[in-house]
C-alpha cells in the first residue's frame, strides 16, 4: 500500500512538470532572428525626374511674318551654321531698299552743300579783297560771311542725315537677316513647333517670341531631378549616383552631381499643403542609345559609406518607453521617454538592448553602440516585434527557404 501511495506521488509531480512545462512553452511568442554581423553600409538619396540634354538652344522667332521655307523635321542631325527656315523677307528687303535710296539722295544732298560751301567761302575770300580797297561796303563782307556759316551748317546736317540713314539701313540690314535662320550649334532638332505656312511672331518685352525648333546635343545628358528638404542637406557636387530610366528597367548608368539648387521648389499637395523640394542636376558618364529629352528617370545618389561595421536590418529596430524596460545600474531616464532599441535573444528569453544607430543603407543600419558581433537580434515578424517586453520568453523559427 505504502509503494502504492509513492509510486502515485511521484506520477503526480511528474504530470505537475509536465504541465508547467506545457503551459510555459504554450506562452512563448515564436519570433525570427538575425545574428549581428560585419559589413559595408551605403547610404542612398533617392529622387525622380527627368533627362535632358546638357546644351541646348531653343530657337525663338526675331522677326514677323509667315514661313516660307522649312528645310528640316524633328529628329533631324544638324550642323552649326545649316540653314534651317525662312521667314517671308519681302518686307525686310524693302526696308533695306528704301533705306539705300535714301542713303544714296543723302550723299547727294551732302556733296551738293560741299559744294555750295565752297561757293561761298570763294565769295567770301573774292569780297574780303574788295574790302580792303574799300570797293564794297561791311554790311555786304558781313553778310558773305554769313552764308558761309550757313552753308557749313546745313552741309553738317545732310551729313548728319546721311549717318542716320546709313544707321538705319544697319538696323534693317540685321531684321533681314534674321529671317534666314541657321543653326547655331551641331545636335538633333528635338521639337519643332512650327509649320511651312505658318505665322512666326516676334517677342516683346513682355511676351516671349514663338520658339520655333529646339536643337539639342544628345552626346551631353543629364538628369534634372527634385530632392526633398529632409534629403537635400546630404548631396552635395562630386558625389557618384546610379541613373535608371523607365524605358531601360534592366539597365543602370553612371553619374555624378554636378550642381544642386539652393532656391526651393514649392509644390501643392493638398489643402493648405505644400511639398518643398530643392532641384539637383546629375551629369550622366554613360551613353543612353536613342536617348529623348524629357524621359522619365529615377536616380539614387551615394552620400555617405561605412566599410567593416556592424549592421542590422531596418527592421529589427523598436522604440519603447522608459518605463516599460529594467534600467541598468547607472541608467536614468523619465518614464515617458522613448529609447530606441532592438530585442536580443538570450537562452529563450529577450532582453530590450538600448543602441545607437548611424546611417541607413537601403535595409540594414549601421550599428554605433549597444551590440556585439554575432548577438542574436529578433528581425520578426512585425507584430512580435511590436507586443514583445523585456523579459518574455520567445521561440525561434527558422526562416522560411
């Protein structure tokens, strides 16, 4: 009877283990780890846009009048110094024939009063000599000299019209050459806005002229992209980058900062919102075949690297207020501050370890303080990561292959 009392015991206190057990692993919360490891960081500015070539010239009307001539289409390769268009120049040509009518009545208006001037200075010498033998009166020396003054003045004024014509047909001499317009640089017509037939306008001061072509050096591209206030502090000229473009998702190309903005770009997002960016400009080294103006780019920009640091992934960090966590023996910090940190894992149990962090590559972060190599940090999933508190046990998972 006595064995029987024992051996019943000892089944008891066994099953007693047995449960506790049970129940204690029922209560671990599976997580994922990753071990702390060694290794390089890039930190990445990332920002989209849009290509264009580095040099371009947009070919603006400097004349009035309807075009009559068209001697090129968009996509066409051009030389510096190729005729391109014509305006009308009937108009222009008049000007400049009038204007040389005129100049040629003006030199004959001035040699006719050269001429009239010496007359009178002749005059002058002939009745200064009958004075001095007292054979004409003053009044009538007085008045030959008169007429030389006046023949002297009136010869500077049809010489003065003469220069202004001369001025003038300048003037129009460069309107009429302006309606025959040539290339002034050697690249490819990009945009043509207008046709055979149409009517070109001038600009005024006020209202810009008709750009009539663009003409663009597609060997020299560049990406113009918008960089947000937070990210615009870390880019400066001289930096590498990698430039994707939409129309080449397999392909990347290499560049390097060569100019950032310093005025900022305000744009609407919403109600009483407004997005501030800043414009960066990204030369790119790589030759894009049949590259277009205007097409659509995505660029990342390396603004700083770590070689040989420890590094987690983004995603292990958490944030916890100081009263939830067991301070260490020296620690203080008020209830409600929050320290940022990750869970490691030690024996089945997570111990909260406070960490300073660095920069941030595209999925790991630089580790400053607060972790050794090959610690076991909890990566996983969110919500474990969210709900864990220091002390609880865990069960680790292996990933999924």
């Amino acid at each position: 009877m006595k064995k029987a009392l024992i051996a019943i015991g000892v089944v008891v206190v066994i099953g007693i283990f047995v449960v506790l057990n049970l129940t204690r692993e029922g209560s671990r919360v599976e997580v994922r780890v990753v071990e702390v490891q060694s290794g390089d960081i890039i930190k990445y500015v990332t920002a989209s846009g849009r290509i264009q070539p580095t040099r371009q010239v947009k070919v603006s009307a400097s004349a009035i009048g309807k075009i009559t001539r068209l001697n090129i289409k968009e996509g066409d390769y051009v030389e510096k110094g190729d005729f391109l268009l014509q305006i009308d120049p009937i108009a222009y040509q008049s000007a400049v024939d009038q204007l040389k009518a005129s100049i040629r009545a003006a030199e004959a208006t001035v040699e006719m009063e050269r001429i009239n001037l010496r007359k009178a200075e002749l005059d002058l010498e002939r009745t200064t000599k009958l004075y001095s033998q007292n054979l004409v009166s003053e009044e009538e020396l007085r008045n030959k000299s008169l007429d030389v003054d006046e023949n002297k003045a009136r010869k500077r004024s049809s010489e003065e019209t003469l220069a202004r014509h001369v001025a003038n047909l300048k003037k129009a001499s460069h309107d009429l050459s302006q309606v025959h317009i040539t290339a002034d640089m050697t690249g490819i017509i990009t945009e043509l806005n207008v046709e055979e037939g149409e009517s070109a306008i001038m600009g005024t001061l006020n209202n810009p002229g008709t750009v009539l072509l663009t003409i663009a050096d597609l060997d020299e591209i560049e990406a113009e992209i918008q960089v947000d206030e937070t990210e615009i502090v870390f880019i400066e000229v001289g930096q590498v980058a990698i430039v994707s473009l939409d129309a080449y998702p397999d392909s990347s190309f290499a560049g390097v900062v060569t100019e950032v903005g310093n005025s900022a770009i305000r744009t609407r997002v919403g109600m009483g919102q407004s997005s501030v960016d800043f414009k960066v400009v990204v030369s790119v080294r790589d030759r894009i075949p049949n590259v277009r103006p205007g097409l659509s780019t995505s660029v990342r920009i390396k603004v700083a690297e770590e070689k040989g640091v420890l590094s987690i992934p983004i995603q292990c960090v958490t944030v916890r207020t100081a009263g939830d966590l067991t301070l260490t023996e020296g620690e203080t910090a008020e209830d409600d501050e929050d320290i940022e940190g990750v869970f490691v894992v030690e024996d089945g149990v997570v111990r909260f370890a406070r960490v300073r962090i660095g920069i941030a590559g595209s999925s790991q972060f630089h580790v400053l303080d607060g972790l050794s190599e090959e610690d076991e940090v909890v990566s996983g999933p969110f919500k474990a990561i969210n709900d864990l508190r220091d002390g609880d046990l865990v069960k680790v998972t292996k990933p999924s292959t």
